[in-house]
C-alpha cells in the first residue's frame, strides 16, 4: 500500500486498524480493517475490549492484527528494482494477482498499481481477497494455468 499516491493515507488507516485492536479487540479492528478494504467509512464499530496475551497467541487473527498488518502494509518495494521481465524471449519474472470480487478496493488497486508500473502483468483470480478459500476449484484452476 505504501507504494500508492495515497499511501501515507493508507498507512494511517492500517495504523487506526492496529488501534483499534488494542482499544476493543479484534470485531472492532475486523470491521475497521473491511471497510478500509473497500475504501468506505467504518461506521459504528462493534463494542469489544482488549484481549489477554493468552486469548491473543491462540487467535491467528489477532495475531496478525497485532503483529503482522502495520509492518506488511508498510512496506514499500523500490518499484525500479522490480523489472517486470528478462530480455525476451523470456517470460516476465513478477505476475501480480487480485481477486476479480476485489475490483475498485485497496488490495486490488495496489496490485494493479504495481503491475501498471513495472510493466508486469496483472491476473485476476475468482474471488475477492480470500478467493483461494472462498472458490478453491476456480482458483486452483486459475493458479495452474498461470503457473504454467
């Protein structure tokens, strides 16, 4: 996300995500993070409260909440560093992939985003953000006719 015009904007809203989750627990950071997703206003948060260190390391959602969505979505690749192919006739060495139920959203408007600027190409799979477990036959379908 860091990589997008409006990153700084972004990151500050994964940031309220991470708030969120320590001030009332994962619902409300859930429901914060879905609409930050899809670029709409949270709306009325559900009324949680934090979690212990215990309920925490045995909630792989919280784990991610707490741990992993603020450095992720802070990254940000060197776009010129990422060459979108080898000289041809050689396939491209970066395929970026978004979910088609994703179009117009934050995910899909970063990999399109990439794809635009390194000049690689850009796969839509079925589904939105989680079409693996959502459409698993459609994706996996999709996924080896890319791969290969």
């Amino acid at each position: 996300m860091a990589v997008l015009p409006d990153g700084d904007r972004q990151r500050a809203m994964f940031r309220e995500v991470y708030d969120t989750y320590r001030a009332a627990g994962p619902q409300a950071a859930a429901a914060r993070l879905t609409a930050g997703l899809a670029e709409q206003e949270p709306g009325e948060l559900p009324i949680g409260q934090p979690l212990t260190r215990i309920e925490e390391l045995a909630n792989p959602m919280a784990l991610f909440l707490a741990h992993v969505l603020v450095p992720f979505t802070s990254y940000a690749p060197d776009l010129t560093h990422l060459p979108a192919s080898l000289p041809t006739p050689l396939p491209p060495r970066l395929t970026l992939a978004a979910g088609t139920d994703s179009r117009g959203q934050l995910l899909h408007r970063t990999a399109g985003f990439v794809a635009e600027r390194t000049g690689s190409p850009l796969v839509e799979f079925p589904g939105g953000h989680v079409g693996a477990a959502s459409h698993p036959v459609a994706f996996a379908a999709r996924l080896m006719r890319v791969l290969s």
